[in-house]
C-alpha cells in the first residue's frame, strides 16, 4: 500500500520529537523529486534580542532541512548522513510570521552532496541563502 503525501509528511514529523526541530517548532511541509520544504515560526523563542530573526535560528532551519533531504534520498539502509559544512548570507530582516527553507540539490553524489536552500517569509521575501554540503558515510555491517 502506497502512502498519500500527506501520510508521509506526518512520519516525516515523527521523527522531529524530542530534537533541535521540535525545540524550534520546524516541521517539513512539502517535498518533491529533487526538495524538501520546511517551516519555522518567527517569534520570541528564536529572535535577536531586538526582536528579529537570530541567524543562527535560520542556519538551524537551513541545516535541519539540507540534512534532512539528504536522508530522504540516500539509502539509509547503506549510509548515514552528516552535515559538513553551512554558509548563510542573510539578506533582510522577518520579525513575525513564519519562515520557510526550500532545499534542492546542487549536487547529488554517492558520498557529497550540496544543497541550495533558500529561506523566505510569508510573503516570498528572500530572507537568507545558505548552502549545504552533506556527506554519505557507509554503516559499518
């Protein structure tokens, strides 16, 4: 039995519990052949002291739906995952709302990949840009 869109993001989620995701209220809301989309709310919990976003609440988003798209296309059964390297150019300030990180793939080799993650407002204002090289290790048999 094949599982809806809708049933996969909720396993998806499943796995956020008790992580840096739930901490920070991302979840991942759509995903396609090549992205994966997240959303985080903009609100006191992950603001600067003056009250916008703090960048290293966006890097998290932005490494937390990077790595996660990783996974989603890797054989997990063969390999694992791990970030290795983020940059962020942040471009403009959100201070409400919510934020959202697209993911797509630069580039999908068997041991390194690099993402391309662009974060933007409700309101699809480009808030950051960040990319994201992840490496496949294999799993010790």
């Amino acid at each position: 039995m094949q599982l809806t869109k809708e049933e996969k993001l909720k396993k998806i989620n499943e796995v956020a519990k008790n992580t840096l995701l739930e901490t920070l209220e991302i979840s991942i809301v759509d995903f396609g052949d090549d992205f994966l989309i997240a959303k985080m709310p903009v609100n006191s919990r992950v603001h600067q002291p003056d009250g916008v976003l703090h960048g290293g609440a966006t890097a998290a988003l932005a490494e937390s739906v990077g790595s996660f798209a990783s996974h989603l296309f890797s054989n997990l059964e063969e390999v694992f995952v791990r970030g290795i390297e983020i940059t962020a150019n942040h471009v403009k300030s959100v201070s409400e709302g919510h934020v959202y990180a697209k993911a797509s793939f630069l580039h999908k080799g068997r041991t390194t990949q690099l993402l391309d993650i662009r974060v933007t407002d409700d309101h699809d204002n480009l808030i950051s840009i960040c990319r994201l090289s992840t490496i496949s290790l294999p799993r010790k048999k």
